[in-house]
C-alpha cells in the first residue's frame, strides 16, 4: 500500500495459498510479499528473459536426446519474439515520459 500512496507502479506477488501458485521454499516464507519489479513491465521483462533462459536451456538438453526433448528451435523463436514485444512496448513507454 506505500507504494500505491507514493504513486508508484512497483508490482508485488506472494505464493500464499490463494494466489494459485506452487511454493517454492527458496523465494522465501509462503506468505512473503516479493517486489517482481518497478513496472508491470519490468516485471513481465524479467518473467520473459527467466523463461527464454530456460527454453534455450532446454533445447541444448533436448539436442542431445535421441527423439528431442520439450524445447526446440520454434520455441526459442517464440521466447526471443515476447521478448522483444515486451522490449519494444519499454521503448514505447519511455518515449512517451522523455515528450
């Protein structure tokens, strides 16, 4: 809440039972608020750039799995695209503060 009064656009998230999201004993206590981010789309920047991590992570195991694994060249492409969609809309955003 002292961030809504001071005006700014921080987002939070919690792994409390309500929130629908597993708990992960190294992000802290299961009802801990965590700052995700000064923005949403700061925070959806980070989720992206995590995930893309994780999908070319993925893809290097899965070339060496005889039959391929869950992550492929397709998958990477579509991680790097949000990316840059969310890179982009950021672009845009700060245009608008810098006229």
């Amino acid at each position: 809440m002292s961030e809504l009064k001071a005006g700014r656009t921080s987002v939070f998230r919690t792994h409390s039972r309500c929130s629908g999201v597993d708990h992960n004993p190294e992000d802290g206590a299961s009802d801990e608020v965590v700052h995700c981010g000064d923005s949403l789309l700061a925070a959806l920047h980070q989720h992206h750039s995590d995930n893309l991590a994780g999908v070319k992570w993925a893809d290097r195991v899965s070339a060496r799995q005889s039959g391929g694994g869950w992550a492929d060249d397709e998958d990477v492409e579509l991680a790097q695209s949000i990316l840059a969609g969310i890179e982009e809309l950021q672009g845009r955003v700060a245009e608008r503060h810098d006229d």
